[in-house]
C-alpha cells in the first residue's frame, strides 16, 4: 500500500516540475516520422554495453463494446528501437503472442513495419509487406504466435512497428512491462477503461514513474448483437471513463542474477486483474474476497466441482489402498504413493483443471493442477480429510496475500489432516516423499481452498537442508593409507542424487565421485549408498578409498577430501537485486586421522570462526586438534536466513571467501627424522 | 491408395503372429541376454518403404517397444513430423501390460498437434504429431502403427534398428518396395550378407533384417553410430521434388538437379550492381576484391530462416535478398554468388553436412547427405571459402562448423566432391603468456595475454559477436575457475584473416589463489590452462577411440611471490609422448619468480580400442600433471613448531 502512496506522490513533483517546463510530457516518436537527427541519439548515459536500445515503446488499451453483444479489449501498440551492432539483430525479429479458446481467437490487425537506414546522409525506409511477411504459427490448442521480421537491418538502423490486438477476452487485459531486455528511453502505457467494469490494478519494481496521470470524461459505447437474433439489435449508451497514462523514462534493461527465485519479481510492470462488473452492467463481483472465491472455485469445474462428487469410477483403484490399512496416515500414504508413481506431471504450471478428474485418471497425466486435484479427490474418496492448497511457486514469483489474484498462482498442492497432523502432499513430482515439497513451493503465502480460505504461509527460512559427513583416515597393516567415507546429504541433494542415478544408475554416480577426486586418491571400493528408494528420508554415501603415497618424506592432505567449497557460490563483485536462497543451511563435516606410523606433525591448519552479522545467521566454525596421534576436525557452516539485501551481498560474498580459503588449507606430515 | 493399405495390414499382422507366437507381447518371451543393460527392448519394427513413383512414396513404420523401466522411458512414445513433402496419414497405438494383455488402444483425440517450426528459423511449415499412453508401472509395452505419405522423391529413410544406446532389439525388418522398372540404392554398415529379394505384383521387395541384438553402452570418444552397429542408407536413381525431377546415379547427376533448381536466381537489382562496379572495378588482386564484396554483403544482410515448401530447397533469388537483406545458407550463398558474378568473379554453390564434429557423409553414396550451403571461389590453383550466413567472419575461413570435410561443389554438369579447409595442430594454436604477482595476502594479480588462432578461436568469435559486453563480462566473471576473484578488465581483438586469430587480454584478481598453512604457501604454477579430460578407469573398452580436432596450447607463465620463502617442493618437469598427444612442462623457481611453462598437443586419429588404457593414463597424468602445487616454506622459520 504504502508504495502506491509513494507512486502518487512522486507524479505530482513531477509533474508541477514540468509546468515549470524544460522536461518532456510526450515523446517525439510516432510512426512514420522520423529525421536525421532521430539517428543522432546519445545513449551512453544509459547503458554503454546496450546492442539496442528502445527509444519509445508505446501501449494503449481500451474496452470498447463489440457485435457480440458485449465488450471487446483493443490494444495498440508502436515501438521504435535502434539497432546498435549485430547482437542486437535480434530485435527485428517481433512474436506476438495470441490467445486462443476454441474458434474465439484474438486477432492480430494493422500491422505496419519499417526499417530506416542513413545512407549517404538521407534517411531511406523499406517497409514491411505486412501482406505475406507475418507469419502465423499455432503452437497448441491455446497459444498462437504471429511472427514477422526486418528487412534491411544492419547496425545502426532504427525499426519501428505498430500494431493492434482484439481480443473477446476480458480478463486478459495486457500488462505493460517498463522493463526489459535493452534499455529504453521512454515507456508509456495507456488504459482507457470504462468504470462499468472493474479492474485491480498492480504494480512493482523498483523503478519511478516520470509521469502518472488519471482524467475522468464521458464516453459512447455501442454494443450490437448480430449473433443471438436474427435481426440485429443494438445499444448504445454513456458512461465514465477513466483514461490512466503512466510513463517511465531511461530505464536500464534487466539483468539476469544467480540466486535470484525469478527475474519477473524485480521488472519494473503494471498489470491488471479484472475484479467486477458495475452499473449499468448487471453488478456482479468477478474477483471477491478470498472466502468467496474459495467458494466459487470449489463449485468450478475448472477446479473442485469434482472433489465432491460420489466419484464411484476410482473405486477399483482407491479400495485396495485402503483395505485392512487402519491409521489414516497410511492410507493416505498409499494412495500419495499410486498416484506419484503411476501419474505423469506434464506442466508444473497450472492452477485449473483443462480436464475432468475422470479423463486425467484415465490419460494417467496431467498438470500439477490435475495430479493433485485427483490426490485430493482419491484421499476424499477414502474418507480422509483433504484439501487442495493453491500457490505460486518461487520460479512463478510472488503472490498478494489479500487479493485473490488467480492469475498469480501457478501451482496446486494437496492437505491432508490426518492423526490430527497437517501434512502436506505433491504427487506430481516423481521420487518426491510424502509430506515433502519441492523448495520452489516455498515461496510465502498459499492458501487452502476450503470454505473458510485458510491462509498459510510455506517461508524458505523454515525448509532446512541439512547435511552430515564424516571422514576417517587411518593406516592399514600393509602400511597404506585409507580412508572411510560416510555422508547424509540433505534432502534435496538427496533427491537430486535419486534422479541422477535413475537416469544413470549407482555404477556411474560413483565413477564421477572417483573422478572428481584429484591425483591424491588411488581407488575407491566398498561403495554403497542406502536409503534410495525410502523417499521420505535423506540417502546415505559409504564408501572407502586408498591414498595415493609418494614415498616422499613429507605428506601433504588436505582434509576436506573433495567435499566443501572449491568455488565461491556468489561469483560476481557486483548485485543488483537481494539474494534469495532455496532454504536454510546446516552443514557439519567432521574428519580425524591417524597419523601413519614414522610420520609426525609438521603443520596444521589453525582453527577459525567466522559469522556473518551479530545474530549468527551466517557461521562457519572450523575447529582443529591434535591429541594422541590423531588430528580430528569438526567444521560446520550454518545459514539461518534465506534472503540477504542487496547491501548484505557484500558481506556474504567475503564469508564464502573465508570459507573457501579455509577449506583449501592443508595438513602436512613429515617423516620422523 | 486403399487397397495396397490394406494389403500391407494384412502382411503385418500375419508377420507379427508368426514372430511372436499368439501375438502375445508378454515380458517373460524377452531372451535373456536382451535384457543386459537395456532400458528398452524393441520386440519388433517392420518398416516398409514403397515407391509408388518418382513423385510419391509411402512408408509404412510398425513397432512395438517394451519399456523396462524408467530411463527408457524416451522411447515410450510416437512423435512424428509433417510438412508440405510428407503427410502423416495414420496412427494407431495400443498399450500392453507386462503379460503383453491389451491395456488400451489409441484414441485419435488423443493425439496432440503441435508447431515444429525449428528454432533457428522464422518460419517453415513443420508440424508435429505426438502421443503418449503415460503408463508407469514398469515392464510395459507400447505399439504403434504408422503410414506417412512422401511427395517426393528426394530423400528415403535410413535404417538403423539401434539407434541408442540401452536399447535391445528382438527383431528388426525394413522392406523397400519398388516398381521393377525402378532401382533404388543402398549402403550397408554393419550388416551381415545380403538381403532377401523377391517379387510380388509386379514389385521388387528387397528385405533386410536383423534379430537379437543386446544392448550396448556409449562411450566416450567412439566411432559414429553408423560405425558400431547395424545401419543401412537407402537413395533414389529417379527423383522429383515439385515439378524438379532428377537422379542420383552420381554426384555429377545430383549436382544437376541442385544447379537447375538455382538456375536463373542470380539477378541483382541495379542499384546492387552499381554498387558492386563501385567498390570493386579497378582493384587487380582478386582475393581483395572477394574480401571487399564479402564484407559488403556481410554488413547488408543477416540470416533469417524461412522454409516453405519447394522453399527448403531452393533459394529465394538474389533480387529477393538485395530487397529484403536477408535469407538462409541458400539465399545468402546465392546472393553473395551473384554479386561475384556480377564482378566477373565465378564461385560455387556448395553443399556441406555442417556441424561441429559431425559424421563425415558417404562420399561413395551420392545422395543427400548435406545441410547447408557455402560459397567456394577458385582463385588460381587457390580456393576462398566463404560462409555466407555469417555477419562476422573473415573472408576465406571457414569455422568448425564446415571445416575438415567434404562438400559438393555444384556446376552445371561438373559438380564434385571437394574438400574444405584442414585445419591442424599447425593452425588450431592457443599461445598464453601469464605475468602475476601474489601478495602477503595470498592474493593473485594475474594479466594474461592469449592469441587463439583457428578452431580455436571459433568459441571466442561467437561471443564477443554475438553476446553483449555485459554478457561477457557476467560470463568471465563466473566461469573461471578460481574460488573468489574479480575481473578488473577483459578485451577482445581479433585479427581478420584466412586464419584467424583472436587475443584475449585479461586482468585478474584473484582472492586466495595461494593456500597458506603456518609457514607454508601452497600454489599451483598452472593458474590459468587446466586440462580437464578424463576418462574413466576401470571400463571395459569396446570401441576405437577417436578424437576429432588437432591442437597445440602453449603456456608460459611468471609469478612473483613475496619475499623470504625458499621451495620446500617443486614439481619436476614432466614429458609424455603418446599415440594421442604429446605434453610437457616445467616448473623453475628463480629467486622470488615462479617461471612456468606448459605444452600441450592433441592429434585427431582413430585408435583400437586395446589403446585404451593408454589413453587413461595420458590424459589422467596430464590432469594430474596440471594440477601440480609449488610448496613454499618461510626462510627462518623451518625450525620452529607451528602450533
């Protein structure tokens, strides 16, 4: 909330500023227009690593009543780029994505083109043949790109387009992103939208507007029905409108960043969700409050219609699950378990059914969506109490707490109570455990779709990734040197480690072991790893390996064995965004040697502790000793929190730096003289 | 068309009753040894590949796979393209439990359609066909039943019955049916004896089969495909595509049918040819005057992929280009071959199978094998290779993508096979100088200077042309490969010639580089060249080993450490000569500096699989050798305990 505040504050300076008047209302560009000097721009102030840059990128929207007998979205669009070397070449080629829904398609109109070029002093343009160049490819049922290119594109060249889309859709009312991959000089977006028909508006970035602007003013709307009837009928009337108009200016162009949960969380963007229909319409709610449309999406067939039905078709499958099984929890365990592992995921991202529940237990796929409305439908079926949970994940980006904005979910997940304990289930993805999620479901709110819309709250801090190693190295009777290795990775490496070696097998997941170790390790035998197939549970590593001896008189190890950090995980010197981790840290290593027969001590690596802040929530503690012949070492690295602003990057770039160093050191041993 | 359809069924379903008893798919009738290492087993594929006439064929693709767990799932289910030249007429697929009882069959809604437009191209009119049953509870068994209608002749389909690796086949069939008056042509790898011919109706079937093959495991460096199992590549005689017609008896009579479908496409628009007589007339040295005009067209035009239809094949005319500025490998060739023209310079079309490392084509098979088109021009005695999709590179180079291979040069009746440009161990060179300082930090400032020449350079040429700076930037920062440092500064020149080279100057700084323990400093002399081959030791070797590209990387590097240390340990020097390569270094201590020196040659070859273990130990010694640390001790202080 306080952002918009701030938003609108910010409009006024700027705009008593310009009254004032030096700085621009409008930009120059319009299509078709253009001079010597449009080429003469100077964008080093802006980004001097650009291969393009966008001088104007303009968007209106407006509803406007159709021949359906109801309203129609139009939105127009016209962008002008130049073109800067061969990298941005890429910028002439335009896709323009429609959507689709049975024979109602949006439609693409009014396409115009050009390229202008300087030569010899005088701008020449070549334009597009709108005719036959604009290609329309149908990617699947829903999804339709038209696609055009340049021509005559060099460096240096500036293109420029405009083109309009109308589209039966209401709710899809474009969303205008201020930001993206070249900078650009000048982003506006308009919405001429009637007060009829109520849209929630959001915004967020980092970014200021220049100009914000809001004027109310009277408006004819003719809406004509030449489908129901045979003779057409038509009405026309008046209504307000508003006419929004909001401008950023020289916006920089996104960068990418590791850890980061996903880059549209940080684009600077404004979208809209359609929320009511107000008079002279028919006054109905389209977006209510969480309860109500927890309510509607449980009568839904795109969503729970089926979770209460009698559902008698799965009886074959469900019965046998349950028979003789008496703890609840193990019956729901039994159905989690079919449904993971007779059930293809084929998209994680999706919150409705495009199916009915019957149709996806007999294609035995479907979205996350579709999987886990049927886990929720099977357990209901067993008379367990279930419900779906929606969400977005981390990779979809955030969600609002208080709107119920659908579109901002991308993903559905399943609550059972049972034993008078919440747990939480996705069948979706294969080798997953019960109770377990993936870290991407970790990302803040959620809600339960159940009469009450319960909210809850899944926060990365709380998903803890722990892991344990435990290194032995002492002398056999023949005189070598060997060593036992055992480890728990934590649970999501442990899951990585499960679909490596499905892909792969257990014979490869150890060859790379081998050869990861450096010259130092002669052979690994006794390998073995435990756990694989109890899903619910971290795996466990063994294996033990012989050293390799020079028979030099000075021994050289370094005691990490290949495991901690050869690389710091924060590479780059600079960040622009806050770090966000997948979870919580906990790992401890823990090492002791014997020394060989005829060897002493001749230097150790000296113990150290590092924290991050005065709250500890980075550690890393390396404690070293030595006492009756055996040097042990307990290190541990522990991360409480998961997101870290952009001026703690610092901070955390240099711990991992210590510990890097540190976990490069060495013990030497010298032959007893 | 319906009768021979029918027919056809007929003969398949007596086939698979015969082969598999009461048409029962059930896991247990799987032989034992097929079951070594494979993740699917391939009960059986009948393909039937029938030429109607020379405009049209059809083909006829039964097969019934078992997936025995779920890393076969790849080849689980159907998905097939379609396009102008080819139809898709229809598909059935049933599914099986693993006593081979019918699960359920196909519904046609329930395939899916999808867009196959390549990635690389704006626009072609590929589509997709696919289907999945989605069935997880392993062993199970999938068929499916296909027949695709060709409109045209050009291409007939390989057979290759294993085509990957943990795949076992029970049985294997590929029939072609032929009109007698009609020869087709085949090549065969693999494939023991000769196949069965016989006559039905008036048409030549000519069969070949194969049965029992286990399943075998890939390793790294093998052969092609093609050379380790069986694989046979069929070719017309008589073709047509579109109203083109023309045959493959030779590569003279392949090259006519590309001539003439380029013939007459070569007219420039007279601004173009004005420009051309501008910028070359009255230079004398014809490799100049190639270079000129290359750069010209380089600068006006850029790659844009549109196939469709007859398109695929022929390209959009030289006036189209000029208009529009810009084509795909066809069109731009073609382009650039009418502005050569035009300047009174003759250059030749050629087509090229082009791709890093990629199998070499049947040079004894005349067919279409090729992928890609480039530009060659005989200069005296001399050839300029050109690559005309390319904005970027210099005249008369040719990268890894086309280079080291075979092409055919396409003349009106003299087209032949020629060979592109080898580059060696002479050419593909990476020279490095290092001068670095570590401080009492451990820190390392580190300049390097390296001169990538040839295929070497090829990797570096795609970035800096085609990634921003900031890319770049982002890229050195996090893929070198030291634990914390920074970039303080990169740049990139390149030197435009027939082999080019590109220098690369960086200034490092890296955090730690050295370990230091109490008195001691740890640091590896090698900072910057790093071999990271390895194989895997205790394998069982089946197949040659063959390693594609030469090269030669030179290393020298100087490091001055901080004052008052003396060598505890310094790696001796280290020479090894092989089959494969040659390596060999050296690590001085003069004083406080570090001198280092590095030489690393790689030769291409194939090598008997016996080799194998020598192999191993070659490049693991090399790693090894890479890897080699300086020990440094503090001068006063050897005496005295650390802790």
């Amino acid at each position: 909330m306080s952002s918009k505040t701030y938003c609108i504050l910010f409009a006024f300076c700027t705009l008593s500023l310009f009254s004032a008047g030096q700085q621009p209302t409008q930009t120059d560009a319009k299509y078709g227009k253009i001079a010597v000097a449009d080429f003469n721009i100077n964008l080093n102030s802006l980004d001097s690593n650009a291969d393009a840059v966008v001088i104007a990128d303009v968007g209106s929207s407006q509803i406007l009543g159709n021949s359906k007998g109801w309203f129609s979205l139009e939105f127009t669009r016209f962008r002008r780029v130049k073109i800067l070397n061969k990298s941005g070449y890429d910028a002439a080629n335009v896709e323009i994505y429609l959507y689709k829904d049975g024979t109602d398609e949006e439609q693409l109109n009014k396409v115009k083109a050009v390229t202008y070029n300087m030569e010899n002093g005088k701008v020449s343009e070549t334009r597009l043949d709108s005719r036959s160049g604009v290609y329309k490819d149908v990617l699947n049922s829903h999804e339709i790109v038209r696609k055009f290119t340049f021509p005559n594109v060099r460096e240096g060249s500036i293109i420029e387009y405009e083109y309009t889309v109308t589209s039966d859709f209401l709710f899809n009312l474009q969303p205008w992103g201020f930001q993206r991959e070249y900078p650009v000089l000048w982003s506006e977006y308009n919405l001429t939208c009637p007060e009829f028909l109520g849209y929630v508006f959001l915004t967020q970035g980092y970014q200021p507007f220049y100009l914000q602007d809001k004027k109310y003013r009277n408006a004819r709307f003719h809406v004509a029905d030449n489908y129901t009837s045979n003779r057409s009928e038509s009405l026309d009337f008046d209504a307000q409108v508003a006419d929004y108009r909001w401008v950023m200016r020289n916006v920089p162009a996104l960068k990418e960043e590791s850890f980061t949960s996903t880059i549209n969380n940080h684009i600077a963007k404004i979208s809209f969700q359609l929320s009511e229909y107000k008079y002279p319409l028919q006054t109905t709610k389209v977006m209510g409050t969480w309860p109500e449309v927890c309510d509607k999406l449980l009568k839904s067939d795109q969503f729970g219609a089926d979770l209460n039905r009698n559902n008698g078709w799965m009886s074959d499958v469900v019965k046998p699950l349950i028979n003789g099984v008496s703890s609840e929890t193990e019956k729901a365990k039994n159905i989690f378990n079919y449904v993971r592992d007779n059930f293809t995921c084929t998209s994680y991202n999706r919150w409705n059914l495009d199916e009915s529940l019957k149709n996806i237990f007999k294609k035995k796929k479907g979205s996350v969506a579709e999987i886990n409305l049927l886990l929720t439908a099977m357990l209901k079926y067993a008379d367990i109490n279930a419900d779906p949970v929606i969400l977005s994940t981390r990779s979809h980006g955030y969600t609002y707490a208080l709107y119920p904005v659908l579109d901002r979910f991308n993903y559905v997940i399943c609550m059972v109570k049972a034993d008078r304990k919440k747990i939480f289930l996705d069948a979706s993805q294969p080798r997953l455990g019960f109770g377990r999620l993936t870290p991407d479901c970790y990302n803040g709110n959620a809600r339960v779709v159940d009469m009450k819309a319960t909210p809850l709250e899944f926060s990365a801090d709380s998903l803890l990734e722990k892991k344990s190693t435990y290194v032995f190295i002492t002398q056999n009777d023949k005189g070598e040197i060997v060593g036992k290795f055992t480890q728990t990775p934590g649970y999501y490496e442990s899951h990585t480690i499960r679909e490596r070696i499905k892909e792969k097998g257990k014979d490869d997941f150890f060859q790379t072991i081998r050869k990861a170790y450096g010259p130092g390790i002669s052979e690994l035998f006794n390998s073995k790893i435990d756990q694989l197939d109890s899903l619910e549970t971290s795996v466990k590593i063994f294996y033990e390996f012989k050293m390799n001896q020079d028979s030099n008189d000075i021994i050289y190890v370094n005691p990490m064995m290949g495991e901690g950090y050869k690389q710091n995980p924060f590479k780059s010197a600079e960040r622009f965004y806050p770090v966000e981790m997948p979870y919580v840290i906990d790992e401890s290593y823990n090492f002791s040697l014997i020394i060989p027969g005829g060897y002493q001590i001749d230097e150790l690596p000296k113990s150290e502790k590092v924290v991050i802040d005065e709250e500890g929530d980075g550690q890393f503690e390396y404690l070293i000793a030595e006492s009756g012949g055996v040097i042990s070492i307990r290190a541990r690295i522990l991360i409480k929190r998961t997101f870290f602003q952009q001026d703690e990057y610092e901070i955390l770039r240099e711990f991992f730096n210590r510990i890097v160093k540190k976990q490069s050191e060495q013990i030497v041993l010298k032959k007893k003289s | 068309m319906k009768k021979p359809c029918l027919l056809i069924y007929l003969i398949i379903f007596f086939d698979s009753l015969s082969f598999a008893g009461d048409g029962d798919y059930a896991v247990s009738k799987i032989p034992q040894v097929l079951l070594k290492n494979a993740d699917a087993v391939v009960r059986l594929q009948e393909v039937r590949f029938q030429v109607n006439n020379t405009r049209e064929a059809t083909e006829w693709n039964h097969y019934v796979i078992t997936i025995m767990k779920e890393s076969g799932e790849t080849s689980s289910g159907f998905a097939d393209y379609y396009d102008k030249m080819r139809d898709i007429l229809s598909v059935e697929g049933i599914l099986y439990d693993s006593n081979g009882r019918i699960i359920k069959k196909m519904k046609s809604k329930d395939m899916e359609d999808i867009s196959g437009v390549d990635d690389n191209s704006l626009m072609d009119d590929s589509r997709v066909k696919r289907h999945n049953f989605y069935y997880k509870a392993y062993p199970y068994t999938i068929e499916y039943t296909e027949v695709i209608r060709y409109r045209n002749t050009l291409f007939f389909p390989a057979w290759m019955p294993q085509n990957d690796e943990k795949i076992s086949v029970e049985f294997s069939q590929f029939s072609m049916i032929c009109p007698e008056e009609y020869k087709f042509r085949f090549r065969s790898f693999n494939y023991p004896g000769e196949p069965e011919v016989s006559t039905d109706k008036g048409k030549v079937v000519t069969r070949w089969s194969v049965h029992d093959l286990p399943a075998f495991l890939e390793e790294p460096n093998s052969p092609y495909q093609n050379e380790i199992t069986p694989c046979i590549y069929f070719a017309p005689t008589d073709f047509q595509v579109d109203n083109y017609s023309g045959n493959m008896n030779s590569w003279q009579d392949f090259g006519r049918f590309v001539y003439a479908l380029k013939q007459g496409r070569d007219v420039l628009p007279d601004n173009v040819k004005t420009k051309v007589h501008q910028l070359s007339d009255g230079i004398t040295d014809i490799k100049k005057k190639i270079q000129i005009l290359y750069e010209y067209m380089q600068k006006h035009t850029r790659y844009v992929s549109i196939q469709l239809g007859i398109g695929g094949w022929q390209p959009f005319d030289a006036t189209y280009v000029a208009n529009k500025g810009y084509g795909d490998c066809k069109a731009l060739t073609n382009y650039m071959y009418s502005i050569l023209k035009e300047a009174g310079i003759p250059s030749f079309y050629t087509l090229v199978k082009a791709g890093r490392n990629s199998r070499p084509i049947l040079d004894d098979f005349p067919s279409q094998q090729f992928n890609h088109v480039i530009l060659s021009v005989p200069v005296s005695g001399d050839t300029v290779w050109l690559e005309c999709t390319s904005q970027t590179l210099p005249s008369g180079y040719l990268s890894d993508f086309t280079c080291n291979r075979k092409a055919l040069l396409i003349n009106e009746n003299e087209s032949k096979l020629i060979h592109t440009p080898v580059y060696g161990l002479n050419e593909n060179t990476m020279i490095r100088k290092v001068s670095a300082v570590l401080d009492e930090n451990e820190t390392l400032k580190v300049k390097s200077v390296t001169d990538y020449r040839a295929m070497q350079e090829d990797k570096l040429h795609q970035m800096i042309h085609y990634l921003s700076k900031e890319k770049i930037k982002q890229n050195l920062r996090e893929q070198l490969d030291f634990g914390t440092y920074e970039v303080n500064s990169f740049d990139y020149t390149e030197e435009l010639s027939s082999l080019p080279v590109m220098q690369e100057t960086l200034d490092l700084t890296v955090s730690n580089y050295a370990s230091a323990t109490g008195k001691r400093l740890f640091i590896m002399p090698n900072i910057m060249t790093r071999s990271s081959r390895k194989f895997g030791m205790n394998e069982e070797r089946k197949y040659d080993i063959v390693f594609h590209a030469e090269y030669r990387d030179i290393d020298s590097a100087e490091i001055l450490i901080p004052d008052g240390y003396k060598a505890e340990s310094v790696p001796r020097p280290v020479t090894i000569e092989s089959k494969f390569g040659k390596y060999s270094n050296s690590v001085i201590l003069e004083g406080n500096k570090i001198v280092y020196y590095r030489l690393v040659e790689q030769y291409s070859g194939r090598f008997p699989a016996k080799e194998y273990t020598d192999a191993v130990r070659f490049y693991d010694n090399i790693y090894q050798a890479d890897r080699s640390k300086v020990v440094l001790v503090k001068n006063n202080s050897s005496d005295q305990k650390s802790f």
